[in-house]
C-alpha cells in the first residue's frame, strides 16, 4: 500500500511497525502519536528525517485532525491506547475514552474515505484458560478494564464490517517484548530493576503463564494481515513460547550473572488472570512464522536495555 497512517507509531509495537514499514516496504507512513507517558520521540529518532514517514502529534479522538489524515491514506493501522493493566485498575475512565472512543472515530473517518482498517488488539480479550488454546470464534470474557476496553473496540470494529462493508481485519497477540517498550511492563521492569541491583517485583506466586512473542515478528505478522488477510477477519499472533513469570524473571537475572535472590514476591495484581494461550493456524495458514526464538530475542532485549540506559533512565522510579 502507497500511503498508511500508523495511529500510536511512538509507542513500543507501533514504532517498532513504523520502523518495519520504513526498512522493509515503500510505504509512506504518517505516524499520528499523543505523545502520552508511552508516547516517545526517541523510539522513531532514526525515522523523523526520513522522507517517506510523517510525524503528527494528536489525539485519535480528534474528529477533525483523524479526517485531515485519513482521506490521504490507503489504510489505517490502530496501535494507539492505553494499555498498561494496573493503570487501567486505577483509571478505568482513560481506557474507556482512548480505546473505544478513539477507535470509533478512527472508523468514522474509515467508512467517510473508504479506507482499510486493521485494529491491533490483544489475546487479553479472551481472559484466562488453564489448558488449551483459544480460536478466534471462542467468545470474548476480559477481566480488567483495559482487555474489556479492548474487546468494546472490536466490537465496533465488527460493526462497521457488517453495517458499512468497511475492510477491517483485527489482530490479537500474546505478549510482546523487546527493544523500546516503557520499564512499567514486565521484561523491561525486571530488566532495569535488575541492571540497577534492585529487586525483581513478582506477582503473587509468579506462576501466572504468558505466550511471549518479539515484537519483530508481530510487525511481520500485522503486515502479512493488512497486506493478505481476509476482510472482517480476526487473527491471533503468538510466539509459541509460554513462560511462568517467575521463570522471566530467572532467565534475566541468569543472563546478568545475578542472584537469584533479587527475585521479590508481592502481593498480586486485583483480578489477575492465570494464563493466556492462542492458537495460531489461521496466521499459519497465510504463511506466517516467529523467526526469534525467546532465548534470542531475550539476550537481544537485555542487550538493548544495557546500552540504552540513557532511553531508560528518565522513565524508572
């Protein structure tokens, strides 16, 4: 596609899309962030002189700006929300308006221009499963306001495909790591706690389970969707790689040459699923495959972080 608004683009999964388009595609790409506390110029430093991509800082809520850009665009790409579970805890109202207010005005402008739409949404939707995998058919249970913000953007996103014919596709993946991604989530959080000789916070028992996925090949896979998948189809994305937290935790604090008593068991999140597990034959079967397998793509994070103090720093308590 010539032209593709990627919404969110300073974010973690979004910049690491917009970089993936610049390195990998022709696509012009007009990159529309907030610049919200997980909003950071410094995650598309190496693009901003770049003539195929644009930066505009604005709202996805903003009627007149979102019509502005989309009309220019072939397609619209939606990483823009709030996405962090404990703030969602604490704020539920922010979840609401960013991820399903601004999701329906970015359809609004979709349907008005004709232009393809693809949500990035989450295998948080489904809620938690002890054995076996969820399909996209399986019907939706989020626990926290965040994944039920989540699953009310879809839902619209349907609509708009049933109602309007619009050619929308939505993808659902499992926990993204990697390069640029703010220290409140999980490997980052454990990895600067770690490389600064603090303790390592752990949920409850740390036995909750997460499918891992590096953000690398979840661009891949949100790519081959927009460029191949069905219209008004939903498709999960995962890594093929579920870790106990505790076990996340283990393998930074080994590739650091660290004790493992840094490792500090709090008290658990309010609501706190047990596991997320997607199946994946649908992205299969459109030829998609993680390449990076997690031992890789965790000595690359860890590298990352250990460089970057200066991205990092700024952003920890």
């Amino acid at each position: 596609m010539d032209k593709i608004l990627v919404t969110g683009g300073a974010g973690f999964i979004g910049s690491n899309f917009v970089h993936h388009l610049i390195n990998e595609t022709s696509s012009t790409v007009i990159n529309l962030d907030k610049l919200t506390y997980a909003g950071n110029l410094n995650n598309i430093r190496d693009v901003r002189r770049e003539k195929r991509h644009k930066f505009v800082r604005g709202d996805i809520g903003n009627v007149r700006l979102v019509n502005s850009l989309v009309r220019k665009v072939d397609a619209v790409v939606n990483f823009a929300a709030e996405s962090h579970v404990d703030r969602s805890i604490r704020t539920p109202q922010v979840f609401t308006e960013t991820n399903v207010l601004g999701t329906h005005v970015l359809l609004g402008a979709c349907q008005r221009f004709g232009v393809k739409f693809e949500q990035i949404s989450t295998d948080e939707v489904y809620g938690s499963r002890v054995e076996g995998s969820f399909r996209e058919t399986d019907p939706l249970n989020p626990s926290s306001p965040y994944s039920a913000s989540k699953a009310a953007a879809e839902l619209l996103v349907n609509s708009y495909y049933v109602t309007y014919g619009l050619d929308v596709s939505v993808t659902r993946s499992t926990n993204n790591y990697g390069p640029n991604q703010h220290p409140e989530k999980l490997i980052p959080k454990l990895i600067t706690n770690a490389l600064r000789g603090r303790p390592l916070p752990i949920y409850g028992t740390g036995r909750n389970i997460r499918d891992w996925i590096f953000v690398e090949d979840n661009c891949r896979a949100i790519r081959l969707v927009l460029e191949r998948g069905k219209k008004g189809q939903v498709y999960n994305i995962a890594g093929g790689t579920e870790k106990k937290n505790f076990e996340i935790a283990r393998e930074i604090l080994a590739c650091l040459s660290l004790p493992e008593t840094l490792m500090q068991f709090v008290e658990d999140r309010p609501g706190h699923d047990f596991r997320y597990s997607v199946d994946c034959t649908k992205m299969h079967s459109l030829g998609w495959r993680p390449k990076v397998t997690f031992g890789e793509g965790m000595q690359r994070t860890i590298d990352w972080y250990t460089r970057n103090d200066w991205w990092w720093r700024g952003l920890v308590e």
